[in-house]
C-alpha cells in the first residue's frame, strides 16, 4: 500500500514550478498510475479547502488535509509538515483562514512555538524535514516539538530518499518520505514508501505509528512475514501470513485454536530450526515439576574448588599391602656369599634410604602457596585500593615467592628421582651378577621403610579423601522467575559431595537410590583410615574397593549429590499457588529470546489480569519489537487486542461440525473468511463479543474501538 | 623424666629381639606387648607385615620415645653362627630403616598421624 504524505497540488510560493498544479482529473489519473492509496495535501504555507473537498471525493486513494510551513526555530528555518485528521478538516481550514490572514505564502514564517500552540490541538501528523532534506530540523528544535507536542500529534521525520528513511527506520526513527511532486505529469515516477499494512482511515494509520516505530516497508524489512501452511485437521488446509509479531488465534472454546498452534509449532520444528520455544496452560503442573526440577551436573563439582588429583581415587584402588624382604633373601646372601674383587657393589647399602615424604611436603607446600596467591589476586581491586602503588611490589613478591618454592620442589624432585634411580641401577646390577653367577646379593633393606612410606602415603590420601567428604554445602540460586509481592522466586540448589547432608529426595550423579550405598562408602573409608596402620587394613581396605568397583566410582565426583528447594526473595521456603506456577513457566518462556517462534495457550489463565496488563502484554510487545514470531490462542481481550496483533485468526462455530476461518487486523478492521473474500467482518465488534476481559482492559482500548465500545 | 620431642636425644624404648631355634626352626622373637616372631627360614610374609605394623605402631605412638631393636641370643635355645650372622644384619639393617623414618615422622606427625 503505497503512501504520500507530502504532496503539493498547488502553486503557492513564487519559487515553485507551474507543474505542481494539478486539476482533478490529472489528479485521478496519477493517482490511479501510481497506485498511492493514501495522499496528503501539503502546499507551501496554505490551504485549499474547497480543492480538499473535491480530491477528497477521489475514488483511487484516501486524502487527508495538511498544509506545509516555513518555520523559524532557534536554529535556523526548516519545513514542518501538518497532517490533520479529515474528521478536523473543517477546524483546520478555519485555523489556516486565520492564520494566513492578510499574509503571503512567500513571506509567511511561524515560530515554534505558535507552532505547537496553534496546530497541537488538532489529531494530527507533524512531519519535519530532516537530516538531507532541506532546510531541516535542527536536532534542539526537534527536542523542543518531542517535549511540546501531545499524544494526539504524531511526530516523524522525512529525509531526502527513501533509503535514508530505511536507514532511519532501522535505527529506531519513525521516518517516511513524500513525493514533494513538482511536476505532476511524472508523478508515477516518485520513489513512495509502502505501509507494511493496509490501513482503513486516518485513526488506524496513528494506531500502526504507535505501534512500530518502523511503518513502512524497507529495503531492510521487505520480508516481515512468513507464509506458513498448516493442516490442523483432515479437513482443513491453511496458508497464514504469520508475522515477526504478535499473531492471535481467537474463538469459542472447541474451535480448534489448540490444534491449530499445536500444527504451528510442528510446522516450525518441522523445518529444523530448532527456534520454537510453546507453553500450553493445560500442561502447567508438568511444566512447573519441570522448572523446579534441580539435577546434578558434572560442573557443579567446580563450586568447590578442589583439582583433579585430589578428586581422584587411583591411588586408593591401586594401593596394595606393600612386600617385606623375605629373611631367607638374608640366609640366601650369607649362606652363598663369595666375596668378588671386580663387583664391589654387591655387598652395598644405599647411603640414604628413599622417603618421598620431603617431596610431599614441597608439594603439598606450593600447592597451597599457588592456591594462595590465585586467592590473593581475586583481591586485586581492593588491595590497590588500599595499598595503591605498592600492589605491584606486593605481586613482585609473590612471584618470587611461586618461583623459589617451585625451584625447591623441582630440586627435591631430581633428588628423590636420582635416589630411586640409583637404587633400581644398583639392583639390576645384582640382579644380572646373581644370574651370571650363581650367586646371591646382600638385600638393599628389610623393606620397612617403604613399607612405612607407602602406608603413610595412603593415610594422606584417605586424609584427604575424608575431608573432602566431610566439606559443607554449597549453595547456588537458580531463578525461576518474578513473582508479583514475592519478588524473585529461586530455586535453591544444595550442592554436596558429603551423603550425609541428603536425605532420601536428594538425586545423585550415579542415579537413584544411591544415598545409603554411598553413605555407607563414606563410614567404610573412616574406617579403613583408623586402621591404617594396623593388620586389619587389608579387611578395610578390600571392603572399600569392593564397595568402589561395585559402584564404578574413581573419582570423588562421583560422590556429588544436590538438593533442592523452592524459595522466595527473603530467603523462606515457598510453594507457590497455582496460578504463581503458571506465572512461573510463563515467564521463563517469554524471556527466552534466544527463540524465534513462541507459540502460547492460554496464557492468560490463572494468572489474573493484573499479570496480564503488567507483565504478559508489556512483554509480548517487547518480544514483537524483537521481530520474535508470537502465535498465541487467547480468549482474553487484553492479549487479542492490547498486543495491537498483525495478525488475528479468528475461528467460528457454524454447528454440525462446521467451522470458518477468518484473517485480519486492527488496523484494517477487517476480518476476511478464509476462501471466501466476500465475506467480511469487522474486527473490532468480532473481538468485542469474542474476548473476555475486565471492564477496565476495555475501557483502556477505547483507541483501538472508537465507538464501537459504546 | 623422658626429654621432648624435636629435642636432639631422645629417650630410647629398646625392644629386645631374641634369636633362638624352637623345633629345628630358627626364629626372631619380637618382644611387643604381643610378642610376635619370624621364621627366618620362611618365604611366608605374614608374620613380617604384623612384625612391620606393630613396629608402626609403636613409632607413632612413642611421640617422647625412640624405637631401637636390640638383638640377643637365646642360651636356651642356640641356633648355629650363620643364623647369628644374618639375624644381626637384618636387625642392622631394621634399625638403619626405623632411624631415617625417624628423621619424616615428626613432619608426618603433624599432618597425618
């Protein structure tokens, strides 16, 4: 539908062209070529109301008065435009007769602020040159109109093309351009903007303005709807204009609306974009088990900060009663001793026995150093605020310090490595002799050592290990969405890797059922570590790598339990109402925009209207500006109406099993059967007797019914 | 009065070790609360570990004390001169092993024991 909001019919001012004289008849004719279904007279600094009349009586395009003036704001001169609804024709000419008084349209120059005075009272359009178009609106004059002018005066900006009009669009400027024909015999040639939609009269054109900010078609937008067919049912087969906006499905209950979403969202899904997000009231107690339903996941174990090694259980399930050297490697070494003069080293002890338990320390010592400094560097905002400059002597230490405790550990390391290596050298060494000859080495050592070494090495571990399984709760918040009077309303998700903090509602990353095989592993281990050091290790230590192995568990993740609860903002638990849970879901639906389709049942039931004025209609507007695909079936009034649908599919019981469908919208007032475009009928009183809602929700659409409410 | 530990001598706890040969076996008895032996013949390692484990014990527990195994042989019951020999080397070999443990314990002590 294409539209000039700036068009002159007239010769008015000394400089403009005889051309832009135009009789009726001409009128009609470019008119009618150039398909422009909406005009607006806009001669320079004055008004024909008698040439009004007769073009309005134009049977190819709706025209609506206006007049364009030469303005003096505190910037300089620029035009502004003034479109005036037809019903206020008559008030506008006797304004302009006024006005134009004993004045010539070659001199005439109106302050801004007489501007607003004398236009502002009139339902109408004021459209100033901008940007390119000349001489153009200074941006503190158009500050000025923004804060002087009402919400009967729509304000848009016209640059000089319709490109730059695209691009204003695309950046949130309600913008449109008009042909400022200057030569009527090539009118059809002017580039003129197309209204995404058609609208019937001057009012419905003010309701789409204050819709969108972007009214016309762009080169940005041209594709703003999506044809979709769907086959609800055996019978009926549907091609729909389904828009990047609020969509409506309307109708008596039993009509189809839910079958009709539900062959949407199949159809989106269908296409593979995996961009469909539904919420269907009747599935809310489902969906709310759902919402609050709290599992445990492998990352959780990050909230405690622990590395992998001391998670791991290796050590533990490899761990074996270490061997003693036998007495009779003794008897054997003396009862076949022959002493040689070339191999020395048969009859040697190590000058040191090998203890790991010096590396231990230097391990365990940077370890908690590096994990340190890590801590002490999440501080670093605040430490400069206290200690300024000197935070970077302060770090310089720190470094030094990672750096010598490292250079400590790496050297007890090649210690302990060249000991071991001397020990397996010297071995292998009496080893290959004692198979050359026959004859038997003095043992290295009893054995007792390593012996204490590898128990101390497991007593560590399980020291560990039991700390671990002894650390508290951590919690974490998980919001579920906002509450009206409760506020934020939160999962409370209890993290543990201690069983004894769950009960029997607790989940497990193992499964089910595990809290008492799990808690008994946990009183095993205790007791494998006081027995450590005693002969009945080896009964502790079996049972719990039976109980490990039965399990599959190698890792103390495995442990990982949570537990949850519903809680509100101060903190207390909370179950919240029905109608709260359908809040709920609602909300973690709409404030998914990373979904492009959202395809809603009844959203409005149980919540209550207030919700619906406050949160749900508020929401689907913001969604809809998003250019999201919205299809809702509603029976309420404040959703079919006050979401100013581009769409509304409205679906009628004809009884015996017959239906009709019809299309239409708000700003067309028409609702057109589907396969049958002779029969029309009007959208307003259709959603007026088809909607429910509260005497106040509409009495709040009074713009969008007119008079038809009364 | 027993010194305190990290001080440079402690008092000694001796565990009196006694070679003897009981039916033809030559055996080291350990003089625990328990007393415990070892065939010093056999390959088996059982009596070994709970050899191992109540010195283990007795190390950890003696926080004011050292642990020294002291060897004697038994009159009663003599072994031959080869026993003799390696029952005073492993017994050697046991105390060069319970004085280096001796040099972590105190470290260990804190942390794990």
């Amino acid at each position: 539908m294409k539209i000039d909001l700036h068009c002159h019919t007239k010769k008015t001012k000394q400089g403009d062209g005889e051309s832009r004289n135009v009789d009726f008849d001409l009128f009609e004719r470019k008119i009618q070529d150039a398909d422009v279904k909406v005009l607006a007279i806009t001669n320079h600094n004055h008004f024909d109301y008698e040439q009004y009349l007769q073009f309005s009586e134009s049977q190819f395009s709706t025209v609506w008065p206006g007049i364009e003036l030469d303005v003096s704001g505190t910037n300089g001169k620029y035009h502004c435009i003034i479109i005036v609804n037809p019903k206020e024709a008559e008030q506008f000419n006797e304004i302009c007769k006024n006005e134009f008084k004993n004045k010539s349209p070659d001199n005439y120059l109106i302050s801004a602020e007489d501007l607003v005075n004398i236009f502002s009272e009139l339902d109408s359009i004021f459209l100033v040159h901008y940007l390119n178009k000349e001489p153009s609106i200074h941006d503190e004059d158009l500050d000025f109109l923004q804060e002087r002018l009402t919400d009967k005066n729509a304000l848009l900006l016209e640059p000089s093309s319709l490109k730059s009009a695209g691009i204003m669009v695309a950046h949130g400027l309600r913008s449109i351009v008009g042909s400022d024909v200057k030569d009527w015999n090539n009118y059809e040639e002017y580039e003129l903007p197309q209204l995404k939609l058609q609208v019937s009269d001057f009012d419905k054109f003010k309701l789409l303005l204050k819709k969108d900010k972007s009214i016309i078609k762009t080169f940005l937008d041209q594709k703003n709807y999506e044809l979709v067919t769907i086959q609800p049912f055996s019978d009926l087969k549907l091609t729909l204009e389904i828009y990047n906006d609020v969509n409506v499905i309307i109708g008596g209950k039993g009509t189809g609306k839910t079958e009709i979403l539900k062959s949407m969202e199949k159809n989106f899904q269908d296409k593979g974009n995996n961009d469909v997000i539904s919420y269907y009231a009747a599935k809310n107690k489902i969906k709310y088990k759902e919402l609050i339903e709290i599992n445990p996941e492998q990352n959780d174990i990050n909230v405690f900060d622990l590395d992998n090694q001391s998670l791991d259980l290796k050590l533990l399930l490899d761990w074996t009663i270490p061997n003693a050297t036998n007495t009779q490697d003794y008897y054997n070494w003396k009862a076949y001793f022959q002493p040689s003069k070339n191999f020395g080293f048969m009859n040697s002890d190590f000058a040191e026995l090998i203890s790991d338990v010096t590396l231990n320390k230097w391990k365990s010592v940077y370890k908690e150093i590096k994990s340190g400094i890590k801590q002490i560097l999440k501080h670093e905002k605040e430490i400069e605020e206290v200690a300024g400059n000197e935070l970077e002597n302060f770090k310089n230490i720190l470094n030094i310090v990672d750096a010598e405790i490292r250079k400590k550990l790496i050297n007890e390391y090649c210690n302990w490595w060249s000991l071991k290596l001397e020990k397996t050298t010297i071995n292998k060494m009496k080893s290959i002799y004692q198979s050359k000859k026959g004859e038997y080495p003095k043992p290295s050592n009893t054995g007792f050592n390593d012996f204490f070494v590898k128990h101390i090495g497991l007593k560590k571990k399980i020291s560990e290990i039991k700390t671990i399984l002894d650390m508290g709760v951590q919690k974490n918040e998980i919001t579920i969405g906002n509450l009206p009077d409760k506020g934020r309303i939160y999962v409370e998700k209890n993290i543990s890797l201690n069983p004894d903090n769950f009960d029997g509602d607790s989940k497990f990353i193992l499964g089910q059922g595990y809290l008492r095989k799990l808690q008994n592993l946990k009183k095993s281990i205790i007791d494998l570590e006081s027995n450590v050091f005693t002969i009945a290790i080896n009964k502790s230590l079996s049972e719990v790598k039976k109980q490990l192995n039965d399990m599959g568990i190698n890792n103390l993740d495995k442990f990982l339990g949570v537990s949850s609860k519903v809680k509100k903002a101060d903190g207390n638990e909370y179950s919240p109402s029905t109608g709260e849970q359908s809040m709920l879901i609602l909300n973690n639906v709409l404030i998914n925009e990373g979904y492009n389709v959202f395809i809603l049942d009844e959203p409005e039931l149980s919540v209550g209207n207030e919700y619906i004025n406050n949160i749900i209609v508020p929401r689907l507007k913001e969604l809809s500006n998003l250019n999201k695909k919205i299809i809702i079936a509603t029976h309420d009034a404040n959703i079919g109406v006050r979401t100013l649908p581009l769409q509304t599919i409205y679906r009628v019981d004809k009884g015996s099993n017959k239906y009709e469908t019809f299309l239409g919208n708000p700003f067309t007032d028409n609702l057109v059967c589907y396969g049958n475009e002779s029969k029309v009928l009007n959208w307003s009183e259709v959603t007026l007797k088809v909607l429910e809602g509260g005497r106040n929700a509409f009495n709040e659409r009074g713009v969008i019914y007119g008079d038809k409410r009364n | 009065m027993p010194l305190m530990k990290g001080e440079l001598s402690m008092e000694i706890k001796e565990i009196e070790v006694v070679l003897m040969n009981i039916d033809n076996k030559d055996i080291l008895e350990f003089g625990f609360e328990q007393p415990e032996h070892i065939d010093l013949n056999s390959e088996d390692q059982t009596h070994l570990r709970e050899v191992f484990y109540l010195l283990m014990k007795d190390i950890i527990k003696e926080e004011t004390k050292r642990i020294k195994l002291n060897l004697t042989i038994c009159k009663e019951h003599p072994t031959t001169k080869l026993f003799e020999e390696i029952a005073t080397e492993y017994i050697k070999q046991l105390n060069l092993e319970i004085e280096k443990i001796y040099e972590d314990v105190d470290k260990l002590r804190e942390d794990y024991l």
